[in-house]
C-alpha cells in the first residue's frame, strides 16, 4: 500500500443513486478518473447474487484503475469478490477476525462516529484507518450524532493511523475538515448525486491540495 493511498477522496456508492450494473460501473468509472482515491462499495440490501456481482465488477474496475476497493460491512464479501479489504462499523465483524479472514495486507477500516477512545482501540487492534462522523447533516446517515471538528485535532495527535471524516461533507465544508487534521473525506451524494461527477471528484480532490498547501511550514 503506498503512503498515498490512505490520503484524498473516498468515494462511497449508493444503491438508489446507482441502480443497475452500468450505472454503478460508470459512476465509479467517473469518480476514479475524477481523483478518487479509494472507493466503498456499500449496499445494504439482501440480495446477495446482485452484490457478489456488483462486487467483482467494481474490483476489476478499481484493480485496474489501481484504487483499493472495500466493501462495506461484509467480510465474506470482500474474501468472496476480491476487494481490497472492508469497512466496518462497530456492530460489525470484529477487527481481529476481519484481519485474520482477509489477511494481514488487506485494509480494514472501522467506523468510531465522535469517540476518541474507540479511534485508539481501533488503531491499536490494527485498523489501517478509523472514521469519523458526522460532521455534518448527513442524508446517508441523518441520526447521526454530530461529531465536532475538534475531534479531528484530538486524534490527529493520538493516532498513529489515517483519518476518515464523514457525514454531510460538500465541497463547501470539507476544506474544514483536511485543516482539522483528516487524511480523507468520505462522500456519497455530495459525489454521485451530481450530474457530473467526474468534475465533482475533482473539485474534492482539489480541496487537499489547496488546504493543505495552505498549511504547509513554508507558507
């Protein structure tokens, strides 16, 4: 895994934006040569043929492109389609056997929402970046307890491990979060509910060149 991976936007897929093969195909497609720099295949649903699938297209997709793929939740998935490792939630796979049934290169990420203390548990089981969220009104997820910017300060100094931020991210607000300390921002239809999204991947990945240049010791 190069030190590059774990760093720019990660581009999480939705079933009801992204309803059939090509469409997931062609947006993902999109985001990637918009500058994605890892890609979520997340889909709730029960119906695990259309999922496998999806699952191995997307891998081919982003194998050749040269962006790890995860799967969202689902351990069993990502060894059965080849992905590049998963994401986990707290109610999900342990992190301890995730890494045991996928190995020791594949990329684990867990879900912490506002908590420190579960980010340092999760960095020091292992995981190869922890998430944090949200920051924002979010349409995924809009229960979500918000998580404040301050938290990505906290662990930025605590972990050893990449930053995930999430939650209502928008082009106009995730330049806040890559100054508070995030390594990535993670986004779905701020992403693919855009009617062109490679331009959106863009302007996204845009943000870390400018905020972190902004923030370099030579300025």
């Amino acid at each position: 895994m190069s030190s590059d991976t774990l760093h720019g936007l990660y581009a999480i897929t939705d079933a009801r934006l992204m309803p059939d093969d090509d469409t997931l195909l062609t947006a993902v497609g999109a985001a990637i040569r918009g500058g994605a720099r890892i890609v979520q295949y997340r889909d709730k649903s029960d119906d695990a043929d259309t999922r496998l699938r999806q699952a191995r297209m997307l891998t081919t997709l982003c194998t050749a492109a040269g962006i790890p793929l995860l799967i969202n939740d689902d351990v069993e998935l990502a060894a059965a389609s080849g992905a590049a490792g998963v994401h986990l939630g707290q109610s999900d796979a342990a992190l301890a056997a995730a890494r045991e049934r996928l190995g020791p290169d594949a990329i684990i990420g867990i879900t912490c929402h506002d908590q420190l203390e579960l980010a340092l548990a999760a960095d020091r089981g292992g995981a190869d970046y922890v998430a944090f969220g949200a920051f924002f009104a979010s349409k995924t997820k809009p229960n979500a307890r918000p998580a404040p910017l301050t938290l990505l300060q906290q662990a930025r100094r605590q972990l050893r491990c990449p930053i995930v931020a999430i939650g209502g991210l928008s082009v106009d607000n995730a330049g806040h979060v890559i100054a508070g300390g995030a390594d990535m921002v993670a986004v779905v239809h701020a992403l693919f509910a855009q009617p062109d999204i490679e331009a959106q991947a863009r302007r996204f990945s845009a943000l870390f060149d400018t905020v972190e240049s902004s923030h370099s010791p030579d300025q």
